[in-house]
C-alpha cells in the first residue's frame, strides 16, 4: 500500500424437536431411518492403476427432529469412479459417488413416492495431494415401499490434478434431503474417518503451469436464498476474489465478493437465489477465467425459491468497500524545551481514522516510522528520541476490535501504532490517537526542528 506522510513534526512551538406421534413419523417416513447391516472391507492404495471396488463403512445418521427416533448408526456400501484413471498434472477430473447401500431403509409401512430424494456429499482426496471433492446428485429416486431399502444413488463433482502420483479417493460423509410434505435432511457421517479407499489413479507430470486455487463449501446444497460459506486457498494475496454461482456454462446473479488475505487464502458466504445453480466458483478479475479461479464445486439448490402468484421477488446487494484512512492535520507542534535543561517535548498525534469496509476475514495493521530531527547549521535529534504512547477506540458495532500498539521508541525502522486481528468478519470504523515524547538533550543547539512521520496501513 502506498505511504501516507502524516505531519510535519516541529518542536518549536456465533431443542430437539419432540416428535408428533407415529403419524407424523409415517407421513414423513422417508427421512426417519433403520439400520442396514454389514461389515468392513479396507481397498488400501497401490502403486498401479486399478479398477475401482466398493467399500463397506461404519456412518452415523441423525434422523430430522420430527422423526422422533435417535442416531442411527449402520453401515454404508460405496464406490468411487472416475472418468479418467491416468490424467496429467492440471487436467479436470470427474469424480462420481455412488452409495450403493445406504445405512437406513423406510421404517414405515407407508410407500414413498418417486423423486424426492436429493442427495449431497464428499469424496476425500488423499496421497500424492490432498483435497475434499463436493458431489451432488440429481433429485431422482424410484418409489420406496413401505419398510423397504432406500434406492441406491449417484453423486458426481470435479477437482483438479495439482500433483503427479498416486491419488487415493474414498468416500466421505452424505447427506439425503427429502422434499416429501417438508424440507428434511439426513445427514450421515463417516464414524471413523476416513472411510476405505475405493479409487486409485496415477497422475502424471503434463509439464505445465498448474493452477492451484481451490474452493470448499460449507455445504453442498441449500434451499433457495440460503447463504453458502466459501473457504478458498492459493489465491493471489491481497486480490479481490468474486464468488458466483454457475448454472452450466452460464453464470447466475448470485455473486459475492471478498479479498484474499496476505497468505492467499478467505473466508466468504453468497447467498444463492436461482434454483438453476449446479455450482459455485471463485475467480479474480472480472469475469469467470479457469485459469485464474477454481471450481466449479458442485452445489445443489433443493427447494425454496418460488414466487407466489400475485408475488415479485426483490434483489439487492452489499458491495464491498476498501480500507482507508484520514487525518485531522498535516503538523504536530511539539511543546518548546530549554537550552541546557532539555528534557521531553511533548505534544499529540493528529487523530487518524482508519475506515475498514472491505468485508473480508482480513485485519488491518497501522505502522509508522519516523526520520532524525534537523535543525540549525545541521544539528540532529536522533529519531530513536521520539517515543509514542497510542490509544486506538473502536466504534460501536463495529465487528472488529481495535488494539492500540505498545508504548515505546518510534525510530526510523518505525513501531505499531494499531492493528485489528484477522476473523472470520472484520470491518468497521477506528479512531486512533498518540502521545508524543520527543526526548531533547541538555545542551541541543537552539533552533527550530524538524522530521517526517510516515504513517503506513496494510
């Protein structure tokens, strides 16, 4: 960021529902949940490429509150594919999620009908790199007998090969929402993460640049106007990174924007509206550029967003601002000492402002440093003589706080005037002051003198 010179300094003058009796449990049958046995069976990694297998693992599953049934825990049969088992460095991989058996069945007598289940879950990358795949699947299923097993389902999303040699894919947590009377999810975890290998690939070096940016969801589906939190890595530091929703190769009004931090990482959420979107993707610039983004991570909206006959939807947004500051002056006039008693010139620093708008997880840090004092015939005061005692108050509901810096030496290799830690929200208005001691010796030549502070917010 660009220097700010402040004064000329002169020393002159963040219930469980109870259920509502078996008839709700049978209306609602399709998201209370029995247990399916079974054991475990381990693939572990090998060094050659080979064909994907099935894997059986231990899944704890919380039935929706109005179930009125506790966690079930049971085992859950699936298999991991590809559609590419050899790819290079940089290419796109196609990861599909398949649970063959889930771990619950219907438990009630009465049928479910067809589509309604919406399915959403992970694929845990591991070996020679290491990521969390988002997999969605369509809103499709046969018709569930009574006390019959829930249909087998499929789930697929992409990531990108960032590293050559053996990739290990497994299955992850998955969550099964219903859209039968009411909204209700079902999320399963793995008990013991993480769960058997299914998917060995074997990536090799393409020899070109590979971009490594990524993108993880909070959640892999929401209903419309639900907001989605967004982490992202090895993003350009100090870049703004715009979030949007994709819906095929087109993308939506849902955007959001934040900033990456120094190390190239953020924090976000955009909340999605269109229930077309099949996606979220991160990018810097001003439009969608693979090569300068990541994603899309596959996202699936399940239900909300329908307009009542005689209804119109509203839209706004909350644009993102930038961080800034302003001082009440440009000269401190430190208070006058005697020639032969010398001692400390005192006075105080021109209030600074410091204006953080920009919305992102990132703090903000106030420094500055200051040159020797000159004066007559070039007589000096070293700039190590000139100490400060900040204070820095934050305005009320404001979400960041402010720190004043330490009392001590300014010096030419500058101190800490203020800061605000990094969190995940951050922002608001600060109002930052000093106390100046600039320390004279006895016999310093009378005269006027002089030197720059320079105030410095990153």
């Amino acid at each position: 960021m660009r220097p700010i010179t402040h004064p000329t300094i002169r020393r002159s003058a963040a219930r469980r529902h109870s259920g509502r009796g078996r008839r709700w449990a049978a209306a609602l049958g399709v998201g209370a949940l029995v247990v399916a046995g079974g054991g475990g069976l381990a693939t572990p990694a090998q060094a050659m490429v080979t064909a994907s297998v099935p894997v059986d693992f231990p899944t704890h599953c919380i039935p929706p509150d109005i179930a009125g049934i506790p966690p079930i825990d049971g085992t859950t049969k699936a298999e991991i594919t590809v559609d590419n088992a050899v790819p290079e460095v940089g290419d796109t991989v196609t990861v599909t999620y398949t649970v063959v058996q889930p771990a619950a069945g219907n438990p009630v007598d009465l049928p479910l009908p067809a589509d309604i289940m919406t399915p959403t879950g992970r694929v845990t990358v591991g070996g020679a790199q290491t990521a969390s795949v988002t997999v969605t699947g369509p809103k499709k299923n046969a018709p569930v007998p009574g006390k019959g097993a829930f249909p087998s389902f499929s789930m697929t999303g992409t990531f990108t090969v960032t590293a050559p040699g053996s990739i290990t894919l497994s299955p992850g947590d998955y969550n099964i929402h219903t859209s039968y009377i009411m909204e209700l999810d079902t999320p399963c975890t793995v008990t013991d993460p993480p769960a058997p290998v299914s998917e060995t690939i074997i990536a090799t070096d393409g020899g070109g640049q590979v971009n490594e940016r990524s993108i993880l969801l909070g959640a892999a589906s929401g209903a419309a106007g639900d907001a989605v939190s967004v982490t992202g890595s090895k993003f350009t530091p100090g870049a703004a990174v715009t979030l949007a929703g994709r819906a095929g190769d087109r993308q939506t009004a849902d955007t959001a924007t934040v900033t990456a931090d120094a190390t190239g990482g953020f924090s976000g959420r955009i909340t999605v509206d269109d229930p077309a979107t099949t996606g979220i993707v991160a990018y810097e610039g001003d439009a969608w550029d693979a090569t300068k983004g990541a994603g899309p991570q596959a996202y699936t909206v399940t239900g909300g967003g329908e307009v009542p006959d005689g209804s119109q939807r509203l839209h706004t947004s909350v644009r993102a601002g930038t961080l800034s500051m302003v001082q009440d002056g440009d000269t401190v006039d430190l208070s006058a000492v005697d020639f032969g008693r010398g001692g400390a010139s005192r006075g105080s620093l021109r209030t600074v402002t410091v204006e953080d708008y920009r919305g992102g997880p990132a703090g903000w840090s106030l420094t500055g440093k200051v040159t020797d004092f000159t004066g007559p015939g070039g007589a000096v005061i070293d700039a190590s003589a000139l100490r400060w005692t900040p204070a820095c108050a934050t305005k009320p509901g404001s979400p960041s706080t402010c720190a004043a810096g330490s009392a001590g030496p300014v010096g030419s290799a500058g101190a800490t005037l203020a800061s605000t830690p990094n969190a995940t929200a951050t922002g608001g208005e600060f109002t930052v002051d000093a106390r100046l001691a600039l320390e004279v010796p006895a016999y310093t030549a009378p005269g006027a003198y002089s030197a720059v502070l320079t105030l410095t917010l990153t």
